[in-house]
C-alpha cells in the first residue's frame, strides 16, 4: 500500500512538472491536428535554431487507459539539448477505442511528420520513433503491421529505428503474467487487454512479437530489471525473436529499475542514462 502511494506520489511530481516545462518552453507548438477524421493532438518541440534536426516521436503509456502526451513533455525539454525535434501524439483512450483505432492514431501521427516535420526543423528522412509501455505496444504494431502505416501511403523504409521502454510485445505473455499476479490490479489489466485486442482470441492479432522480420527498422529495446509490471523476460523474448530473424536489435537492462522507474528518471535527473541511450541511438542511425 505505502508503496503504491508512493508511485501516485511521483507520479504527481512528475505531471506537475511537465505541465510547467510545456508552459514555458516557447519552441513548442501545441495542439496540432495531424488527421482530419482524428480527434487527437500533437506537440512539436523544436530546437532554438538549426534546421533538418533529427526527428523523434514519443508515445506515452499508460495501460492504454491512462495519461497523455503532456506527461512526456519534461522528456521532450532534456532531449532538445541533444539537438532533436521531439514530436509527442496523443492517442485515443481505451475504453473508447481498442488497438486497431490507436495504432491507427499512432501511425498517422508518424504519416503526418514525414510529411510536414521540415517545416518544424526536422529531417524527414531522420525519424525514429519510441514508446513506453502500452505506447510501445502502440508503435510496434503501427511500424511493424503494415497495414498500418499502407494505410496512410507510407511504409516502414521510412524509419530510421524504434525504441521501446518498458513495452509490452506479447499479449499472451503478458495476460498470463497478470493472471498469475492476481488481485484487483491483474484483474483490472487482464479486463482491459482483453477490451483493448477486443477479445482474447485477438491477442497473436494485436501482438508486435508476431510481426517479428528481418527488414524492420533497426530497434533498441530499453527494461528495467525490476519491472514488475512487464517483466524483463518479455523483452528478452522480443529480443530473442529480432535476433532469430535476422532484425537489428539492440538490447539495455537497467539494473535496480522498474516499469515507471525509467520514466521517472528521465523526468527528475540531470541526464538520465536512458536520455544518453536514446540519444545515441537517433543520432546514430540518423547521419546526416
């Protein structure tokens, strides 16, 4: 119990502070519509001067119920010193829309900065993605399902990498992890995955581990290794997958942290080791 007051309790800091930092960060532009039939928002955080930056898209988690694209805004402020535009969607949330409204929210969000990010002085021809958690989720299934981004005329040559934080990649997986935790908080999660897939028989369906190839976007996978809410077997599993398919894959194990923990890093100290990794995977695999 103290221990989940205290999570709420840092969580709370931490959305304090990113709706300060999106107050007052002056090269920011909110709110933007990035799809006509969409009722969902993006903030573009640019770098103060320079142009064709490389570009990162961040999706927020939150067990696909929760949150949204101001949570991630502190993350946006460390990361423009690293010279990169940040671009952070919002998505649609659960219980008014399962996977496929999301992924397709999420892919659009990406559809729209291939096509628009040079205006906002980012490279379009430079653009990883990333999400934490169930945004993770959200963005292997958009890269990697190509029905997805098809849908919008783009494809997933056009990524440059994907990074995930504290994803989950396996629904099966991680449903029986929950049924085996138990309580009121496995059963809630199991409730919604099984909303969110639109049934239990949907999970191989709406699970990125199943689109597993060799010619995806190079990947960095990112977990904690007291993660109790994904735990660390499933990234290893993930991993595991890339590799036997010939994908790029690169993975990081951070010792002594848990599913929000890595968060929460990247939210309260100076420069967290997850910012310097993220960094140097954009700028590596976006050269100019």
């Amino acid at each position: 119990m103290i221990s989940r007051l205290l999570y709420y309790l840092k969580l709370y800091r931490a959305y304090r502070v990113a709706r300060r930092f999106r107050a007052r960060y002056e090269h920011v532009k909110r709110d933007i519509a990035f799809h006509p039939e969409m009722n969902v928002r993006l903030d573009v955080y640019s770098p103060s001067v320079g142009a064709h930056h490389p570009v990162l898209i961040l999706v927020h988690g939150g067990s696909w119920s929760k949150y949204n694209k101001e949570m991630f805004a502190p993350a946006a402020m460390k990361l423009l010193p690293e010279a990169m535009v940040v671009v952070i969607p919002d998505h649609t949330l659960y219980p008014h829309a399962g996977y496929e409204q999301m992924t397709h929210e999420v892919a659009a969000a990406l559809s729209w900065t291939l096509e628009n990010i040079e205006q906002y002085g980012g490279d379009p021809e430079r653009v990883v993605v990333a999400g934490h958690s169930s945004g993770g989720h959200l963005v292997g299934l958009a890269v990697m399902d190509r029905r997805f981004l098809q849908a919008y005329g783009h494809d997933k040559g056009e990524v440059r990498g994907l990074v995930f934080a504290s994803s989950g990649y396996d629904l099966r997986a991680q449903y029986a992890c929950e049924k085996t935790r138990g309580g009121t908080r496995g059963t809630r999660l199991m409730k919604t995955m099984v909303g969110v897939a639109g049934g239990v028989e949907n999970f191989p369906r709406a699970s990125p581990i199943n689109y597993v190839q060799r010619d995806l976007p190079p990947i960095l996978i990112l977990h904690g290794d007291e993660d109790r809410t994904v735990p660390v077997e499933i990234a290893l599993d993930f991993h595991a997958a890339l590799q036997e398919a010939g994908a790029q894959s690169e993975l990081k194990i951070y010792p002594g942290r848990g599913h929000s923990e890595i968060l929460f890093s990247a939210l309260t100290e100076k420069r967290a080791q997850i910012v310097a990794d993220i960094s140097d995977f954009v700028h590596s695999r976006t050269p100019k």
